[in-house]
C-alpha cells in the first residue's frame, strides 16, 4: 500500500508539473515560473497531507456552528467593498445599492441584538459599557457627537454607529463565553475569516489576473501585486491578515502544549501566508511578521532557536549578498520600483501626515468629525482621488475627532499590552490560557506596527483588532472573577 500510495503521489507530482508548465506560458516572468513550477511539491507533499484537517475542522465549525458566529460572519459580510467610492461619489449618492447591502446587515445584526437583549438571553450591555470595550466605546460616542461639527455629517453618524455595533456585537460574544477553550474557539473563527478572506483573493487571482495581478514599474522585481478583486481588497490588507495567520501557525508549530495542533496544516498555512505576503508586497506587513517572529521566539522561551534562526539568516543573506546578485534584487523588491527618496517618504505618506498635522493645528480640540476629517477634508485639498486613507490610525483619529482620538486608542492599546503580559506572568494561567495570549500578543504586534500606516483599529470591521481586545478584556474577568479553565 505504501509504494501504491508513493507511486499515487509522483504520478500527482508528475501532472502537476506539466499543468504548471502549461499555466507559466502567459506570465513570461523568472518568480513566476518558479514558484509556478515549484506549486506540485507543494500540492503533493504539503496540501494533500494537511486535507484530513482541513476536513475535519470544517466539520466541526459546521456541526459546532452557533449564533455568534453568525453574528461574527454577518459582521464581516457587511464590511466587504465590491465598489470603490470617493468622496465626491459619496456626495453625489450617499446611498446605492451596496450600500444599501451594508446598512441592511448592519440592521440585521442590531435586531438580533436587541432580540436577545430583551429576552435576556445575552445582555451584552453591561459588557459594552465595562472594561477595556467600554472604554474603547468611549471613541465611536465622541465621533457620534461630533456629526454636530462634522465636514460630512451623515457619514460621520453612519459610520460612528456601525464601529459602535461592531463593539456590541464583540461584548455579546466576551459576555457569551466562559473559558479559554471556549475563546480559542472564537479567535480560530476570526483567523478562518481572514484565511478566506485571503483565499478569494488567489481565486480572483485565477479568474481575472489582469485585475488581481496590478502589473507595472513600481512593483519591482516581481512586476506585479496580488489584490482583491470580488471583493476588493487592498494588498495592505491582505498583507497584514498573511503576516496574523502565519505568525499564529508558526506559533501552534513550535508551542503545542496539549499535542491538539496538526503540523501538517500549519505548516501548509505558514508557507501559504509566506508566499502571499511575498506576492503582496507590502513592506509594513513584512516588518510587522519579523517583529511578530521576534517576540514569539522570546514569549515561547525559544532563545537558541531564535539565536540559530538568525545566525543562519545573517550568514546565509551575507553570502547571497556578496556572491550573488541576491542583495540588489532584495533592495529593488523593498524599493518596489521606487527611487530612494520616494522610499524614504514611506510612499508619499509624509506629505499626507505634514498637510494633515497643518489641519490638525486648526482644530486640535474637536477635528472634522468622525471618520470625515481625512476623506473630506485632506484628501481632497491635497487633489488625491479615491478612497485612500491619511494611512495612519493616531493621525486619522486626531484629524477626526481631535486629541480624544488618539488618547482613547493609547489608552486602550496599552491596557491590551498590560493584560496579555500580565496573563503570561501570573501563576494562575493555565498552559492553554499562556498559549493563547501569546498568539493575541503576536497579532497585537502586527496590528500595532500596521496601524502607523494604515487604519485598522476603527474601521469597519476590524475584526483581527476587536478579537483582540476581546481576549484581553477576556482575560481581564477571568483574573477577576474566575472564569472556568476548561
């Protein structure tokens, strides 16, 4: 039966060889080729080991399937972008049809709450108004008051509203579950998500490369970027969910505590995040995976092997450096088709952050209104068209809603930090408990490197970022109230 199998398995690698011959012909492109040629090894000796989790787990997440969850997918379906709109299609029609699918979920989503509220089935409102979400909340309730003064008030309220459901919908769930296996349980929902999220975008990949593959000078080496067609998905985006999801199945591979995690699927999954975050060239999600890396090696006490890791690294980059032609097309995939100086104003951002700070000294105290002072009032002065963000979270929110902004989510950011590293210090903690923290403290890494050039913290749904501060404010009550372990 073995040498059936084998024999199975190279006539599998065999095919796939000649389909990926067949697939490089329209690329004409070195990396392409390569990687390419290289996808039957993978498929063979990675992909197909990793099926029998694959199955399993969707099994159990269909059987096992409950009404957070639903609420959690709901959530994610409302945030999804099949249209871009800039500020001035907004001014023309404040509403269309997608718009009209968003604010039906979202009211969707707010029934089912107020369902069970009234039924007592799960009274969320204490845990909106408590603890780490409640002051979190305290941002949407001032962005919410400062439609008043806002540069566009209808979309501050609408948008206002919709994070304040987000953080509802997520102390539905804290006041929902009551142990550690339970809350892995719903930060695996969340990584699930993301993992799909990712996987459209390599589907569109398949069905419309011209769109998914954005090809020209500035991509450097590769000559093309992965996104998001249907939906759209910016590569930063994709990038940052790669950079999560690999750092968390590196973790589950080197920190097994119970023996529950399949190396098979996780190393399939930390390749597969590898490669994609390779593809979507995102020099912020690359640095933030290396920062996650740097403190998982710490967390998890695995000091020699991080030391061999990054001798070999060192070693290794010197020599392709020196003896190959490595080093240069290393420096043009960072500069990704860009000069020096353009690199160094991090893509343009500093030219935003310096005529949005001129902005911010006009109105310090109160800002522009939620989630309206970059979108209606930077951008356009500055001519830049779409729906591009200011790409800094603390400066968006300074711009939006004045230094309250900035102050609620330091505040917060540093409480999460306090919370997790105060989990894995206790004695109390349980080996689940320790495991779990580390792979939120990993995420946290990321997002907070990410948010200095994007906004993920206070968008629409920022759902890596809000299981995040559910865990911490998770393991808040379980320090104080002595939730069950099991």
């Amino acid at each position: 039966m073995t040498r059936i199998r084998w024999m199975g398995e190279l006539f599998l690698f065999a095919m796939g060889t000649l389909l990926a011959f067949y697939a490089v012909a329209p690329f004409r492109h070195p990396m392409l080729t390569v990687l390419l040629i290289l996808a039957p090894l993978w498929i063979v000796f990675i992909v197909l080991p990793a099926t029998k989790t694959l199955v399993r787990e969707s099994t159990s997440i269909t059987n096992s399937f409950t009404w957070w969850q639903g609420l959690w997918l709901a959530l994610l379906l409302s945030g999804l972008v099949f249209r871009g709109r800039d500020h001035y299609d907004i001014q023309r029609s404040a509403v269309d049809g997608w718009a009209m699918y968003r604010i039906g979920l979202d009211g969707v989503i707010g029934l089912v709450l107020i369902a069970r509220l009234l039924k007592r089935k799960t009274l969320w409102h204490h845990s909106l108004s408590r603890g780490l979400i409640g002051i979190m909340a305290v941002y949407p309730i001032i962005s919410i008051l400062s439609t008043t003064w806002s540069a566009a008030p209808a979309f501050t309220l609408f948008r206002s509203s919709e994070y304040l459901l987000d953080l509802a919908v997520l102390a539905s769930v804290v006041a929902t579950l009551n142990s550690v296996a339970e809350y892995e349980r719903f930060a695996n929902w969340t990584w699930t998500l993301l993992g799909l999220l990712v996987l459209t975008a390599w589907i569109g990949a398949i069905l419309d490369p011209r769109d998914a593959f954005l090809e020209g000078y500035s991509y450097g080496p590769l000559r093309v970027r992965l996104e998001g067609v249907w939906p759209n998905i910016d590569a930063n985006s994709i990038g940052e969910y790669c950079a999560i999801l690999g750092s968390i199945s590196l973790c589950r591979l080197l920190d097994n505590p119970d023996g529950k995690y399949d190396g098979a699927w996780y190393r399939l999954l930390f390749i597969s995040a590898l490669v994609t975050l390779i593809f979507t060239q995102t020099r912020a999600d690359v640095a933030a995976f290396l920062v996650s890396l740097f403190l998982l090696f710490i967390l998890t006490r695995r000091f020699l092997l991080g030391a061999v890791w990054g001798i070999t690294a060192s070693l290794a980059g010197l020599i392709l450096v020196f003896l190959t032609n490595f080093g240069s097309t290393v420096i043009r995939y960072l500069l990704r088709g860009q000069s020096v100086a353009e690199a160094e104003s991090l893509t343009g951002r500093l030219d935003f952050w310096q005529f949005a700070f001129q902005k911010i000294s006009e109105r310090p105290w109160t800002g522009y209104g939620g989630y309206a002072g970059g979108r209606f009032v930077v951008l356009p002065a500055l001519g830049i068209p779409g729906n591009t963000e200011v790409l800094n979270t603390l400066v968006e929110s300074f711009l939006d809603i004045g230094i309250w902004g900035p102050a609620v989510l330091i505040i917060v950011l540093s409480s999460i930090a306090w919370y997790l590293f105060r989990s894995l210090r206790t004695t109390f903690s349980i080996p689940s408990e320790n495991h779990l923290a580390v792979e939120i403290i990993l995420a946290l890494s990321i997002i907070v490197v990410r948010c200095f050039f994007t906004g993920n913290i206070t968008g629409h749904p920022a759902i890596a970022f809000l299981t995040i501060l559910g865990c911490a404010e998770f393991l808040r009550r379980r320090r104080k109230f002595g939730y069950s372990s099991i």
